[in-house]
C-alpha cells in the first residue's frame, strides 16, 4: 500500500504534487469512493479513477543517454532552448533525468520513470562514481593536482575526488585536460573543484556513470539500460 498521490504519480498521469491537489479537489475516486484526504493509501490492485481516468501501474523503464553540448536537463526550459526530453518524443511515459548535466556538458545520462530509483542514485549516501574529462583554461600543475588530492571546500563541505588525474599539458593552447571521478551531488561541482585551484572548465564529459559508460552512443543517441545494469546499479548504491 502506498500512498495515494505517490501512485498517481508513478502512474505518469501527473507529478505528486499535482495529484494532491486532485486529491484536494475530490477528483479522486478508490473502488467508487471519493478520496479527498491526502493521507489515504491505495494499491494498484484498487480501481483508482482520476478525472475519470483509470489509473494503472506503468511499467518502469531506464534509459542511457549520451547528452549532446546545448541542451538543457530541466523538463521544460523559460529560455525556449532543447530539453533533454526532446530526444525522447518516442517514448511513451513520464521521464525524467537522474541528477543533471549543464547546458554545455556532454555525456552519460540516465533518464527513468522510476523515482524512488532516480533518487536512490542522486543520493550523496550512495556515492556512486561519475567519471569526467574536462578541458580547462591554463596549464595545471601537478602541485595544484596534489592540492586537490588533499580535499578542496565547496559550499562549505570538504571535497575528496574518488581520482583525479592530469592527462595532458597544451603549451601552445595554454590548456589541460584532466581526468577526475567524484561521488558527490553538488550542482557544477567540476567546474568549481578547477575553479578552487584557478583553472576555468572549457569542455567538459561525463565519460561513466558508476560502471556505465557509453560504448557505441553516439551524441544524442540513448538505449534502454538492461534488467542486469539496472540491479547492478541498485546493488551499488544499498551497498555503500
Ligand atoms: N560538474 C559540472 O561542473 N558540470 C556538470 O555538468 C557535471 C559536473
């Protein structure tokens, strides 16, 4: 038993909190009955009407994603630019993506309409891996590496890079590339780890999510993840 908005919404028929607000309306009805208290519970196994709509279990469904440069991760974006769920017209459900990309980061997304999987994985608890490579402005010292190695403040919470890597030196660019994997979940936290030591991020990819990389997915193509990947992925975040 579950409650009664947490079903409608993992239905795909609305977000949560919409759902309580049809709850609140007396637009719900469980075996017949209105429900207007937003307490209730239910299961699939009720008849549960919304605005006359049945609602039924929806079967979840995983996605890797290789985001292209120039997209958004926000479902809908004020600005008018491409969303990542424009690459997914074609699919028949409420999805939405695990954690976000910035607007010029490429690489590994995984897009679900399993929330209850999506937050599993966005949890800082879990500490699942994400490897990058990124292009930075200047020439990166491996003092500065070592600095980072140490742990760097961001928003007031110590970082420590899983790995961190210089990979290459250009004198002629005057560019690094740099290779680092980092578990936690804070917003453009990349960007500011080579910001602490003076570097700006010019290019930046997700290269892995956890043991997921992106094979054969070319820019802006996705494929479904397999049962396999997905209990792999569960595994590694209860474990932790
Ligand atoms: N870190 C960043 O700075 N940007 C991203 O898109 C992902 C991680």
């Amino acid at each position: 038993m579950q409650r009664l908005q947490k079903l409608i919404a993992e239905a795909g028929y609305c977000s949560r909190r919409k759902a309580e607000e049809l709850i609140k309306q007396g637009k719900v009805f469980v075996n017949g009955q209105k429900i207007t208290e937003l307490g209730t519970k239910a299961s699939f196994a009720d008849e549960i009407l919304v605005d006359g709509h049945l609602i039924e279990s929806e079967e979840k469904q995983y996605f890797l994603f290789n985001k292209p440069r120039g997209v958004v991760c926000t479902t809908k974006d004020e600005k008018g630019r491409k969303t990542v769920l424009d690459f997914f017209g074609d699919v028949n459900t409420r999805i939405y993506p695990v954690g976000r990309l910035d607007y010029d980061t490429t690489g590994v997304l995984i897009l679900t309409n399993d929330g209850d999987f999506a937050n599993l994985m966005m949890h800082p608890k879990s500490e699942i891996d994400k490897f990058y490579v990124a292009k930075v402005e200047g020439i990166v010292t491996k003092e500065e590496i070592k600095v980072l190695k140490k742990g760097v403040k961001i928003e007031d919470k110590k970082i420590y890079p899983t790995r961190i890597k210089l990979k290459k030196i250009d004198k002629k660019s005057m560019t690094s590339i740099i290779e680092i994997t980092i578990h936690d979940g804070i917003n453009h936290e990349v960007k500011k780890i080579m910001k602490s030591i003076g570097h700006e991020v010019i290019k930046l990819k997700r290269e892995a999510f956890g043991f997921l990389t992106l094979g054969n997915l070319k820019s802006g193509e996705k494929r479904m993840l397999t049962h396999k990947e997905v209990k792999q992925l569960y595994n590694m975040a209860v474990n932790k």
